[in-house]
C-alpha cells in the first residue's frame, strides 16, 4: 500500500521546462470537459477543468505536506510493514526544493519512501540520490528517455544530464529502479533504446517501461495541443507492441509497454486471451442487451470477451476514433453513428463528459436510451501491470467485468 505525498507543482514550470514530447506541451486555458464528479447540474468541476490541465498547482509548502500525509496515516489506521509513501507531484519531485526536508520527517516518521515520476532534471549533483536513499527511499520511477547524456540534453532540456544519469546509476544500484521512456520515432528507439535498457541491465534497475509518443487527438491530446511534434507520425500500435517485445525478450528487466502490452501477464485484458475463458464461466450470465461504447485499443478485447462469454447477441462494442477509453470527450461522442446503439449505453467511468450532456448527444435521434458510466478500469496498463502477477491481473479484471455485467443486467433491456 501506498500513501500519496503530493508536493504540486506544474508541468513546464515545475520541472526545468518541458520535455520536447510532454504531453502538456502547447496547453491551453479551456472550457472544462465535465465528468462523473461534476454535479448534476453543472458541466465542469476542478478535476475536468483545471485539474487536467494541471495549470494552477504550484509546490506545496513542506509542513502541508508531511501533514497531510500524518492525516491520511491516522485516518486510515495502516501501519504495516509494507506501507510506502509515494513522494510525487504534478512538476518534477527532484525540482522540489524541500525535498530533502520532507524525505528526512518521513524518515523521522519510519516511513519507507517511493520517489515518484522524476525525470532527475532538478538534480545537479548526482550526491542528492545518496542523500535520499540515506534518507529511506527504497523505490525510484524515473523518467530516463536515454542514458545517452547528449539526447537527454537535446529532447528533455536537461542542463546537466551526466549528473542526473550518474544519480540514475546510484538509484538503480541502491534502490528497486522502474525505469521509463517516452519512446519518439527517430530519437530514442532502435539502437539508441537498445543502449539504453542495455545500461538500465548492467546498472541494477528493475523494469522499463515504454510509453508510446501520442501527438495526434485521437491517440488522447485531448487539451487543444496537437501536434506536440511538427511533422512526426508516432509509432504504429502494432510497431510499438513489437518493440516493446523485442526489449523484453532481450534484457533481463521487466518490460511493459502503455497502452500496449505486457509479454508476462497479458495485461491489458489478459481475459481475452483464449487460455483464460474458464475464468469467464465464473462471472454471471449477461442477461439484458446493451451497448458498450469505448476505445479502438479497448474495443476489440472486449469484443473476444463477450464473444467467448456467449454474448454477442445481446451486447455490442462501439468503437468511438479514441484510442484511450478514458480520454474520450463530448467531441467523440457527437460523431456516434447512433444507428449503431442499442437502448441501453455504457460508456467509460472516467470519461470526460457529463452524464447528462452524454444522454442528451445518445439520444438526439429521438430514442431516449439509459446513458450510465462502467467501471473505471477493465484492465490495467504497463505502468501498473509490471508490478502485477498473472493472478492479480486476472483478479482486477474479473472484479471489474463482474462490476460491468451487473450493471449491463440492470439496466440493459431484459432479453
């Protein structure tokens, strides 16, 4: 288990100047988006509006900090031997500049810490990363894109990137290092990503994690920032997944890739994979007709799942141009050939509209259908799975397709 220490701070500002591939780069003040926690009445709330734009959180003060991190503490109850605290934030923790003040109370509290997403683009001098891990922190994620210093000065602005590979190098020799890189086509991929997991090997770490460059609305630049990078197409999802299983099979790290895929556990949507289907003759019986709209990625997963379940006849997957379920807006939803749709419509938890906004757009050919939210997840992607045996990934994906069938049943049209 772990308790989130959010220390704020905000991409571009918080972080030594963005990445040449963030996705926060060319961001824009907007109108929000709605979603499940706006009121009913109102279109919007902080975490559709400012809070994905991630625009308005600067550092938080130290002694917030360690407070709010006590509070959930003695809220909670937990105090167990595999309790950690996630130090992270909206900016770059390592440009915290009391970082060392709050992994030193948090030391002082016996808490053992994860250093979260850092791209080490705040540390000067590599000796910091003896300090924290004297400190208590046991686990690092860090954004290393390459461990050629010069492709880290050129792509992620990184003034002195010798310095933060060689903390790198300490972290990964002292620590349990997940390692992770926005993979840019022509930049760090081919034979510089193959350096790359090479050192990550030879130094310690533990996992790599490949993260596929999005620069096209559809692949989820859902805050009016498309393109990111002029003139660059990002890899194929079928291109992506090869390259994230040629990394595996060649290191002896655990590679996953998001949004695709997981060689070990099959993640996402290990459910789909035919030597699973028992599994799938555990959950109730789908009984009611409805349509599950979601993702390209998503769609076709969950298509082998129902398929294998029996159920192709009363349910069907509607694939909006969207290749994150969780990314899709209002704007996704307009272009939905409703023709397609059954009376009932599931679309996904976290998608970014209002409930009512969606039922009004489903149903603007005259049929009044029951628009309601799935779970929040079916699966899980590579950067929870790698942590995640094959039992626990069948486990939350049972959990959640136990949680969607119900609620098909309920509201769906009885058959």
């Amino acid at each position: 288990m772990q308790i989130i220490a959010d220390v704020g701070g905000m991409p571009g500002k918080d972080c030594r100047g963005f990445c040449k591939y963030c996705y926060f780069r060319k961001v824009t003040d907007g109108d929000p988006f709605g979603c499940k926690l706006c009121t009913p009445g109102t279109v919007g709330c902080e975490h559709c509006g400012p809070g994905v734009r991630e625009t308005t959180n600067n550092f938080i003060p130290p002694f917030m900090v360690i407070g709010s991190v006590q509070n959930t503490l003695m809220m909670s109850g937990v105090r167990d031997q595999n309790l950690k605290v996630n130090i992270s934030g909206g900016g770059d923790v390592s440009c915290y500049p009391n970082l060392l003040e709050i992994s030193s109370a948090l030391k002082d509290l016996s808490l053992p810490i994860h250093l979260g997403y850092t791209s080490g683009k705040g540390i000067d001098d590599a000796k910091i990363a003896e300090d924290l891990i004297s400190q208590g922190v046991e686990e690092v994620t860090f954004t290393v894109f390459s461990t050629d210093a010069l492709l880290r000065k050129k792509w992620m602005g990184d003034k002195n990137p010798e310095e933060s590979l060689k903390a790198l190098k300490i972290f990964c020799e002292n620590c349990e290092v997940h390692a992770a890189a926005v993979i840019v086509p022509g930049a760090n991929d081919g034979e510089v990503l193959f350096k790359t997991a090479s050192e990550l090997e030879e130094w310690g770490a533990k996992a790599f994690i490949l993260m596929r460059f999005a620069n096209f609305k559809n692949q989820g630049l859902i805050l009016d920032n498309e393109p990111i990078i002029d003139g660059l197409t990002p890899h194929s999802l079928k291109e992506f997944s090869g390259l994230v299983k040629k990394v595996g099979d060649e290191f002896n790290l655990r590679v996953t890739g998001t949004p695709l895929l997981d060689p070990q556990n099959d993640a996402p949507f290990a459910l789909s994979k035919s030597k699973n289907k028992e599994f799938l003759s555990i959950l109730p019986d789908i009984t009611s007709e409805a349509t599950i709209l979601t993702s390209t990625i998503s769609a076709p997963f969950i298509e082998k799942i129902i398929l294998n379940m029996g159920a192709e006849e009363l349910i069907n997957v509607y694939a909006v141009d969207k290749e994150i379920a969780c990314l899709i807006t209002q704007e996704d939803l307009e272009s939905v050939d409703l023709s397609a749709l059954k009376d009932t419509v599931i679309i996904p938890g976290r998608a970014f509209v209002h409930d009512k906004v969606a039922e009004k757009i489903l149903s603007k050919d005259g049929v009044e259908r029951i628009v309601t939210r799935g779970p929040d997840k079916l699966s899980v992607d590579g950067e929870m799975s790698g942590t995640l045996t094959d039992e626990n990934i069948i486990e939350k994906e049972m959990e959640a397709f136990y949680e969607l069938i119900n609620m098909i049943n309920f509201f769906g049209v009885r058959k």
